[in-house]
C-alpha cells in the first residue's frame, strides 16, 4: 500500500497561508483581485473559470469576470488584455485559452504584462523558470508537483528524478524546478527506448505524458513517489491519469491520486500567484 | 583508442558554408558586420577578441571594434549598445563580459536587440533556447557540442545523453539542444549523488561542471561519445579540460580534446551567427 499523496491536505494547507497573506494585504488597503477573461460560452471555459472563481473566493481573493463574445475581434481582445495590465486593482490575468482562430493568441499572449501572468505562459515569465530567477510566475501544474512534494516531506536533493514528458507547460518546467531544487533530472519522451529501466530508476517519478496508462507496473519499483500529472477519460468514461493507478499503486511507496492529486493543488497555485502579484505590486 | 573529435575538422566544414553565405550576402550588397564592445584593456578580453575578429575576417565577417575606457559610464556604455542596436550596417553585437563593476551588467545586456545577440545571452534568446523557437540566438558554447556530434554523424534521437553541470551557459542550454534532437536527457550537478554510475549509462556524455578532471575513468564506459566543455591549467600550467582524458581516452568510442575541442568550434559558432543575423535582418 503507497501512502496516497491527496491533493486536498496541500489545498487546506495552502489555503491557510493564503487566508491569512490576504488578510494582511487587506489591511493595507490591498484586494487581491484575478481578472479571467472568457471568450465565448464553451463549456470547459466556464467550468475552469467557475473552479478558479471558487478557490479563489475562499481565501478572499476577488474575481472580475470578463467575458467577449466569440466574434469579438483581435483588436478587441488586445484592447482588453492592455487594459487589464493598466489597471492597478487588478493584479492577476487568466486568459482562457485556446482563442478562437481569428486571434493571433502569441500576439495577445506577448501583450500580457509579465508582472500580471500568474499562469507564467508569457515568454518572460518563461525564462524565469529557466533561468531560475523571478520574473513572472511558473506555470501552476508543475508548481503544484513541488507543493505536494513539499508538503509531504519528499527529499529532492540528489535524488534521482525522471519526468516523462518534455511539453513546455508540463514536462520542461518541471525538469528546471527539480533540478533547482538539487534533483539529478532526468527528461523522457516518447523517443525514449528503454523508459521502463529509466522510469525504475527514479526516486521520484514525474508523469506527464498526456496519455492514459503511459506508465504501467513495468516502469516502478518499491519506495517510489510517483506524481501522475494526467487527466484522461478511461473507456468507462471515468477519469484516470497517466499512470496505471491500479497497477502501480501496490508497488510504489506513495503517488498521487487522479482525481484528487496534482490538478487539486494547481487551482490553489493559480491563487497562489494572485496573492503573490498583489503583494509584489504593492512592496 | 577513441575516435578524436578533432575541432578544427567541424570549423573547416563551417568555413566552407560560411564563406559561401557570405559571398551570396555581400551579392545582394550586404556585408555581415559583427560589433565587438570591449570596456579596458584586459588581456584575455583582447585575447578573445583577436581570435574572434580572425575568425570573422577568414569568411569575409566585417568586424567593427568599438572600445570604451575602464573609466566610461554606465550610461556611455547603454548609449553604445543602443546605437549599435539602431545601426542597419551592424547585424550581430558581442559584448565582451565581464563589465567593470560601475556598470549594471544585467541592464546593458537586457538593453542589447535579441536580433543582433549572437551571443545568446538576452532573456529572449535564452527563452528561444527553452521553448525551442527562433527568438535570439543559442549560446555558442552548447551549439559547438551539437555542431561536433552533427559533424561526426553522432546520433542522438532515442539515445541517452547525460550532461554534467547546470550552469546557464552550458549544461540548461545543452541539455535543451539534446532535447530538441530526441536524446533522453539527464543532468547531473555538483549534489547528484552516484555520478559515476549515471555517465556510464550515457551513449553521450557533456561535461561541463567546470572543474578539471571532474570524469575520470570511473565515469565512462566502451563505446561512449565524450564531449568536454572545460577548459582549465592544470599543475603543470597547460590546459586541460573537465575530463581526464588520459585516463579515458582508452576506453570511450570517441572524445573531444581540449585545446582542440570545443572551444575551437565555438568561435566558429559565433561567426554563424553573424551571418545568419545578416540573413534574418535582410530577409
């Protein structure tokens, strides 16, 4: 039996630290507010805006909804995001992506102000993660990886850690954040020939694959931590992550649940950056 | 006895496509003019510039030498960079670092245009490195390493590359350039605990930890590809690199020398640059 590494305990723990930076910026005069702009009514969009909407309400972080309809223009949408950067009460900017087609999105997504990216997808906030230096922020997911790291102890430095997946939102940024934090990384993909050896090597085992059972009982070994970043609907019409949880789970010794892992705790990371926005805006 | 990836070999080919682009440039009346800003009269950076400025010259690169005294100002020294950045007939800038102490080394390269950084330390080339999209330029130091294993026929998709060091100068940039060329990468730094054991099962092995003798014969295995980044003087004041290549010349497939390694193809790397900024800004 792994021990599970919940989402939900990383969340209330967050939560707390959260509750109490905005209650001291709110004693300065500070609201911490999130802009999420929406472009049309699609169905995901508003389910992650009204998750995002809820986190960040609990904490007391304001929301300011801003919705365009689905045949607003380019030009509109540049507008908005300019003047989202101008206006010092909010701190924050979540653009919900994809855009429709008709906007050129890495022309919008380059006119957002660094300093307001707290999705950490500008080029900026990018070379941070990089360069390990702070310019915007990380991207949430794999900063979540590192908070649930964290908060159940899990010993980074000279560890061997494998991720498998090289995206530029996932698998890279994870790679820096583990190797900032002394892990021996090591970076798979599906050019790799021998993951399974790879993957059993690993102390800790970062999955972010973007497929369902990429790592199966072949590809773990005893005292693992396995964090399974996917999300993925089983034939069943269940939700299931990268990992073989059934498989796995008798063998590592902890890993993260889908759902209830990683995707639990990058919502609180995205909240995380708000409040954190606020208070670099506001030094 | 390994195969001696010979530098000069790799920068002879380079020559003959650099030359050739130049003739077809300076046909369409352009001539590929690389400034080299050099503060004071240190010896290693005129050392640098020299070797630099051979290179250049034997494909017909123009160089534009452009000193300030060991006494101008930081703002002197930002005047310059934006005046060569406004200037059409100059394509690539080299700033010879470190800077004096009165200047903010930080601010001058974040001032220089990313299009004429053929030297690849401007946030945005760093971001281009990362995210593996055309924005500046690569690092050359990384890019001689690809240059060599591209010359030799090196394979490197599916192979497992480890890469000793982290620095952002080398080991961060090659590691993403092995990336980008489907290796599977692993990097390993100054707390990674069993070295030995993690290059041995390297098919190419990157050494720059910056630190001579740091892989000795310990750390390699028969038939490996070796390429070290480190040029440092040993006891006796001759030049060596991060890899003890005395004792591990006998057992890999193949190896770089130092001197005669990288560090030759590197300026060669730079003078591609050169010309390539020539091409993008004269489209």
């Amino acid at each position: 039996m792994a021990m599970l590494l919940e989402g939900k305990k990383v969340t209330a723990n967050l939560k707390e630290r959260l509750t109490a930076d905005v209650e001291a910026l709110k004693a300065r005069g500070i609201v911490p507010t999130l802009a999420i702009v929406r472009v049309g009514e699609k169905e995901d969009a508003i389910a992650y805006e009204r998750g995002a909407t809820k986190r960040c309400e609990s904490v007391g972080v304001e929301v300011r909804s801003v919705l365009l309809s689905e045949e607003a223009t380019h030009d509109e949408m540049m507008a908005t995001v300019e003047s989202l950067n101008k206006d010092k009460n909010v701190h924050g900017v979540l653009i919900l992506r994809p855009l429709p087609k008709h906007m050129d999105e890495a022309k919008i997504v380059a006119a957002l102000a660094p300093e307001k990216d707290i999705d950490g997808i500008t080029d900026i906030s990018m070379v941070g993660t990089y360069a390990n230096k702070i310019t915007g922020f990380d991207p949430c997911t794999p900063e979540a990886c590192m908070e649930i790291l964290e908060f159940f102890g899990i010993e980074t430095t000279g560890k061997n850690a494998v991720v498998v997946g090289r995206s530029l939102v996932v698998g890279k940024p994870a790679a820096m954040m583990l190797l900032k934090r002394n892990a021996t990384v090591t970076v798979c993909h599906t050019k790799t020939q021998n993951l399974p050896e790879i993957c059993k090597r690993a102390d800790i085992l970062v999955v972010c694959a973007g497929k369902a059972k990429a790592v199966g009982a072949d590809c773990v070994s005893p005292g693992q931590t396995v964090i399974d970043v996917g999300i993925n609907v089983d034939d069943e019409g269940k939700l299931c992550g990268d990992v073989d949880f059934e498989a796995v789970e008798p063998i590592v010794g902890a890993i993260t649940p889908v759902p209830g892992g990683v995707g639990t705790v990058t919502t609180s990371v995205l909240v995380k950056h708000v409040v954190e926005a606020a208070k670099r805006q506001n030094p």
